[in-house]
C-alpha cells in the first residue's frame, strides 16, 4: 500500500481523537469565557493586570517544569523507557519550581517588567500553580500515550468549571486578583486528583521502581528533550506570555490587564487547537513515524490544510464583529477590546494551524531546528512590540500581530523542511 492511500485513515482517527479532546477544552475555558462579561464588570483592570503578571510567568515556567522528558513519554518506543522518562518530569518538578520562584523573586526587587507591583503572597501563589501544572502536564502525556483522551478531556473540563466558578461566586468576598488565583490553584490541583484517581496514581507507583541506573541511562539517551526542547518551550511560552508584562510596563497594569483578557479570549479557538490536535498529532504522527515515515509529511500537509480552514471560517468573522459588540459585552470601558480582537485575529489563524504542528519536529528527530526557529519566533514579535510602544496601544498590537504571522510561517517552513528530510526515532540508541 502506497503512503498516499495511507494517510486518509490516521488523518480521520487523528480529527475523531482531536474532537474528544476539542469537546474538554471547550468546556476548559468556555466557563472563564462566559462569566468574562461579570468579570469585566466586577474587578477593576489593575486587578486584572496582577492576575494577567502573574498568569504570563505560569504561562513561560509551567511547560518547562518536567524538562519536556513528559513529552518524550508519549515519542518512546519501549513502556519501560516510557515510565522512566515519566519519573524523570515528575522529579524535576520541585527543582525546576524552585529555580523559578527564585527568578520571580528577583523580577519583584529589580521592578523588571512591572513585577514589582505583585505582592509577595501571589508570587508564593504563582510558585504553587507552577508545581500543579508541572504535575498536571506530566500525568497528561502519559495518558496521551496511552489514548486515554477521554479522561483528558474530563480533566480539561473539571478545570474549566472551576476556573470559571470561583471568581464569580466568591466575588462579592471580595473582587480581587486572589480570587483569580484561587480559580487556577484549585482547578489545576483539582485535575491532577482526578487523573491520580483514575489510574495515573498506579502508573506512578510502577514508574518509581526503575533503579537509579536506568534513569541516568534514559535522561543521557533522551538528552536533547532538556538540553534543547526545555529551552525551546521556554521561549514558545515566553513569546506569548511575554506582551503582557511589556505593555505593564509601557502602557500600565490597566491596558496589560485588558489585553490579557482580550488574547485570553480571542486564544480560546486557537488553544482548542493546540491543546486538542497537538497531542493527538504527536501521539498518531509518532505511531506513523514507526511504521509508515514517509507518510509523515503528507500526515502534516493534510492537516496543516484542514486546520488552515477552521481557523479562517471562525476568527473572520470575529474580527468583523467584534469592534461594533465589544463595549455592549464587556461594558462601556472595554470598548478598545474589540479593535484588539480584530487586530489579534490574524496571529491566531496562524498560531492555530502552526502550533499544533510544532511536535512534527520531534518527530523528526530534529528537535535543534525547533530550538532555533523558536529563538526567532521570540525575538521578532517581543522586540517588534517594545519598538511599536512609543505609538499608541492598538497599533502597537497590530505591528505584534503582523510581526507574529511573519514568525508562524517561518516556523510552517521549518517543520515541512524537518519531515521532508525524513524521520529520525526521538532517543535512539546511537
């Protein structure tokens, strides 16, 4: 059977899997999305700025809490392999939380990016949520490597409702960015109980009786995952999680607290993608790569387009509505957040269809390459919206957005490039 006619079958089990996975992470953040109006309305935006500060230094250390050795779980050939990488990423987690409470910290007392205005109960706060998404990661890849998607999607939906819960109905306790946080702690922690009860607990146990050898042996085989993935994550993050303590300090914590709201909300289509596809690709892709590698790109290529599709037919017509109905929803004092959605609109067509696909250099092996493009995808926009600063707010997001979807089709290219030149198997034996 020729690749070609053997792309159509994992292409269908791969939308059938990412749709399970798309049904949780609508219900993941469809709760915050909706209560946005009341919240909007009930926290004033330096408010929501200290929860936006300290919500983007979740964003940059929470995927680099394991090392990336969860993701090489879901890439292993061998189970045994696969459960000593999964204890490798959970012993890294207190360290690596450690290490960046401790640069938090001195963000605080070097008033770098408007740190300086979070108090120092929420940057206990942040290191917690940190940790709680370090184990919540770690637990779901190695579910993801099993097809559990269903207990995935439970898990991103127990998140969502409580998320979405606490800051509404504790508000008139008082509406502050406390509140705001509580809503990720107990939701994150939350998750993490659930996936522990429903089997992860004893997969867990199993992966604590590799000997000690057999770790060494497995984080010096799959080096590259925390000597290149780690920090390409770090700067993936960073390059969204970044505009926010930029435009703290250039524009204030009232139009940071804004627009971390408004990419919050305009990200919800763009994170269904990534969160749902990334996995499922990873995991089908992967299985591909074994048996079939020269299918690989054609896997990637169909579902770059299909991708490119959804993408459009939903943030189009959100960036023609949103300008004229944003103050009616949000309130009189949001009405700039619809020329912010609009201008925002065109980074996440691209984030949607590139992101996803980002895993297709691990597959290939390559995992340097995405170190590289991913340095680039960081410099390009962050520095673009630093310049940008000395004009007003909504341009200097529009110039974001654009230097943004220059940076997604660059990284579109790379990743095509890695898979063309073939696949190499993620940490085998040289």
């Amino acid at each position: 059977m020729s690749a070609t006619t053997s792309v159509p079958t994992p292409v269908r089990r791969l939308l059938g899997d990412a749709l399970l996975i798309a049904r949780g992470t609508v219900f993941g953040h469809a709760p915050f999305v909706l209560v946005m109006p009341l919240i909007t309305r009930l926290y004033p935006p330096a408010e929501l700025g200290l929860y936006g500060l300290a919500l983007a230094f979740v964003g940059i250390a929470a995927p680099v809490a394991g090392l990336r050795f969860e993701l090489a779980a879901i890439s292993a050939r061998d189970s045994d392999d696969a459960r000593a990488l999964l204890l490798l990423s959970a012993l890294a987690i207190l360290p690596i939380t450690c290490l960046c409470t401790g640069l938090l910290c001195g963000l605080k007392l070097l008033g770098v990016g408007a740190y300086n205005a979070l108090p120092w109960w929420m940057v206990g706060a942040t290191a917690i949520i940190v940790a709680a998404s370090g184990a919540y990661s770690t637990l779901r890849c190695w579910l993801v490597r099993h097809h559990r998607f269903r207990l995935v999607a439970t898990s991103l939906s127990l998140q969502g409702y409580i998320r979405g819960g606490i800051p509404v109905v504790l508000a008139p306790v008082g509406a502050s960015a406390a509140l705001l946080l509580a809503g990720e702690l107990v939701s994150r922690l939350s998750a993490v109980a659930l996936m522990m009860r429903q089997g992860a607990l004893q997969a867990a146990r199993r992966a604590l009786r590799t000997p000690r050898s057999a770790l060494r042996e497995r984080a010096s085989r799959f080096w590259k995952y925390p000597v290149l993935l780690a920090p390409s994550a770090l700067i993936d993050a960073a390059a969204t999680a970044l505009p926010v303590p930029v435009l703290a300090t250039c524009y204030g914590l009232p139009a940071a607290g804004k627009f971390a709201l408004v990419q919050r909300l305009v990200m919800l289509p763009a994170i269904l993608i990534v969160g749902s596809v990334g996995d499922v690709f990873h995991a089908h892709a992967a299985d591909m790569a074994h048996q079939q590698p020269a299918a690989t790109a054609g896997l990637l290529a169909n579902t770059a387009g299909r991708l490119l599709l959804f993408a459009v037919a939903v943030y189009l017509p959100v960036a023609l509505v949103a300008p004229f109905i944003a103050g009616w929803v949000f309130g009189s004092g949001w009405a700039d957040a619809g020329a912010m959605i609009a201008v925002l609109a065109p980074t996440c067509i691209a984030q949607t269809v590139v992101s996803p696909l980002s895993r297709g250099l691990l597959i290939s092996g390559r995992e340097e390459q995405k170190l590289v493009a991913d340095i680039a995808f960081l410099l390009v926009p962050i520095l673009t919206l630093y310049f940008a600063s000395s004009h007003p707010l909504i341009v200097a997001i529009a110039y974001f957005s654009g230097a943004s979807v220059v940076s997604f089709l660059i990284y579109y290219v790379v990743i095509r490039r890695a898979l063309d030149g073939g696949v190499n198997s993620p940490g085998a034996r040289r």
